[in-house]
C-alpha cells in the first residue's frame, strides 16, 4: 500500500476505536441505572462488546437496559461494517501485493545475469536464445501492458519482469543490475540509446553495456561512449546475405552454431572459462585440441586471453601456445558434448 492508504486506514482505525470506547462506556452506564443488568463492569462492557462484533454471540452476558440494548443494536449493525472494512483491506492488500509482484516491485536476487532495457521484436528473438540457453534474464519494460505478454511467453524461473520508467535509474536495483553480467540497451533509436548509455552510467559506471545499432557508422560512437558491445544489426545480415549467395553451406552452418542447439545432435560455438581445477590448465594448445576431439567430441577453435585489461582473441594458435588460468577455450560442441563439458570444466559456458 502507499502512503496515502496507510493513513486512511489508521484513521478508520482511530475512529472505530473512539466509537467502540464511547459505546462500551455508554452501554456500562445504562447497564448500572438497570436493576436486573448483569454487566456491572468495565471488564463485563467489553466482553460482551467484543464478542457482539465478531458475532460470536455466547450469550453468557446481555443488556437488559432499554438504552443498553439500543447500544447492543449498534454494535450488530457496526459488526457488519467491521467484517465489510476488513475483509475490503485485506482483499486490497493482497491485490497489491500480488500487483507488486507481478510488476517486479520486490526485486530479484539473480547475479551473473542479462539485463535487458526494453522490450521490441527484436529483443524477443534474442530473450528466446537466451532463455534457451538457460540464462537468467532480468527485462525492464515501460509499457505496462508488456508484463502480460512477457508472463505467457515465458513461464520460466530463469526470467524477472520490472515494470519501470528508464530513467528511474535507482528502480533499477530492483533488477540486481550490478550483479548483472551485461546489460543489453534495447531501445527503439540509436540516439536514444546513446543519450541513455551516457545517463545510465552517472549511475552505474563499470558494467558490460551491448547495443544494436541501425546506423553501422555510428560503432565508433558507442564504443568511445563505454559500450562493450555495439553490434550493426544490417551489417550482420549483409554478412550473413552475401556469404549464402558464395558459399551457401557454410553460411547455413554459421547461422546454426549461432543459436542455441535445441537436439543432441545440434552444433553450437561456446567458450568456457579455465579454472584453477581445469584438466587442461598449462597444456599446450594442440594436446589440449587432440585431447577434446579424442576424449568429448570437441573442437577446440581457439582462447581468449585478458592482457592488459583486454580480451585478445587467439584464433587456432600455434602448437606451443599453452593454456593458462583464466583464459576462455572457444569450443564446438553438439548438445551431448556440452554435457560432458560441464562437468569436465565445472562450470556453465559463457562469460
């Protein structure tokens, strides 16, 4: 409840508290002037008070004044509007607590999650990869009527819905966004959306920001701005447009290792980090290449390597290149692989 209901309640309360008192003592006066009463205390007036307005009834106790019974009316009559603001408050309060819930109001606890800042089309397409893929996904939408939609397309633990203005930023620790891993800015327009990146990080300076942009020219921009990723939605599909025109296999099985594998027998390119535990920490490169391909029916492609606060990728490097704690192995894999993968790395792919 807001502020405002809060008051109103606790001024019903007062009322009723005031109304309840004058009445018991009114009722124990009448009950004194009258020969045959029974309620002859204060304790009495308030027994028989309390148990009239619950409508227990006993019975034990009963004005036999003309006033205490007028008084006695009161009180059944009152009962009914007693049980009619209770049962309103509390039906309100719940509502409102299943609303705030709905709309994201109490927070998540992910970590290591997505946060997406609006939701379009093409934002569903990605939110799709990224559920499949078991992410945890944390969407923040302005328009109301998007939490519906969101509840029916995806019934998934893994998926947090904060119904918001963007430019609230402080609502936005309501999505844990800075134990998030990155944070995807989808809005509608790229000046839009650079505007938003430079307020957002007054705010929240640090986080890995990604965007899509409609205007290649403009990567440049983004990147100077702070953004990690900024992607050329057009220049991707040129790419991708050209390259089935030349070499069309190749383009079909770039596009598969690019989504999420949905059967066994489905390929996907994934990077897993190296830990202290990893069996193939301080291996040389063609080793650890022939190790997986004998041992998890795995492709070993190539590692990145943070070097001066950079991520330098190593495409196929040479056979003397060894593996180091820390550096991420980029990998081929069916969906069966990947299971023998995890275990082996002890982790789930990805940053």
């Amino acid at each position: 409840m807001d502020i405002r209901s809060y008051k109103r309640l606790i001024y019903y309360l007062l009322a009723f508290i005031g109304v309840f008192l004058f009445l018991v003592f009114n009722l124990l006066e009448f009950e004194l002037l009258s020969e045959e009463g029974k309620i002859d205390n204060l304790s009495d007036a308030f027994w028989y008070s309390i148990v009239t307005l619950t409508t227990v009834g006993y019975g034990d106790l009963v004005p036999t004044s003309t006033g205490g019974r007028a008084i006695g009316y009161i009180m059944i009559l009152l009962s009914l509007g007693v049980y009619g603001l209770l049962i309103g408050q509390v039906s309100s309060i719940i509502a409102k607590i299943k609303e705030n819930k709905k709309i994201g109001m109490y927070g998540t606890d992910f970590k290591n999650h997505i946060v997406v800042i609006g939701w379009t089309n093409f934002g569903k397409t990605v939110i799709d990869q990224l559920i499949k893929a078991g992410r945890k996904v944390a969407i923040v939408t302005k328009n109301r009527d998007n939490i519906d939609l969101l509840k029916e397309l995806y019934q998934d633990k893994n998926l947090f819905i904060l119904y918001s203005d963007y430019e609230n930023f402080e609502l936005l620790e309501k999505v844990n966004i800075k134990k998030s891993s990155t944070v995807f800015i989808n809005l509608d327009d790229d000046t839009e959306k650079l505007v938003y990146i430079l307020n957002l990080k007054k705010e929240y300076d640090g986080l890995n920001y990604t965007v899509t942009l409609e205007n290649s020219n403009l990567k440049q921009t983004f990147m100077s701005a702070g953004v990690t990723h900024a992607i050329s939605r057009n220049e991707i599909a040129s790419r991708l447009m050209a390259s089935y025109m030349f070499e069309p296999d190749v383009a079909l099985f770039s596009e598969e290792i690019l989504a999420f594998p949905t059967t066994d027998s489905d390929y996907d390119m994934k990077q897993y980090k190296v830990l202290e535990s990893n069996p193939y920490k301080g291996q040389q490169y063609d080793k650890a290449f022939y190790d997986l391909k004998k041992n998890e029916n795995v492709i070993l492609l190539g590692l990145v390597r943070i070097e001066n606060g950079e991520r330098v990728v190593y495409k196929n490097p040479s056979d003397n290149f060894n593996i180091k704690e820390g550096d991420y192995l980029l990998m081929l894999m069916n969906q069966k692989s990947e299971k023998n993968i995890r275990k082996v790395f002890q982790l789930h792919e990805g940053v």
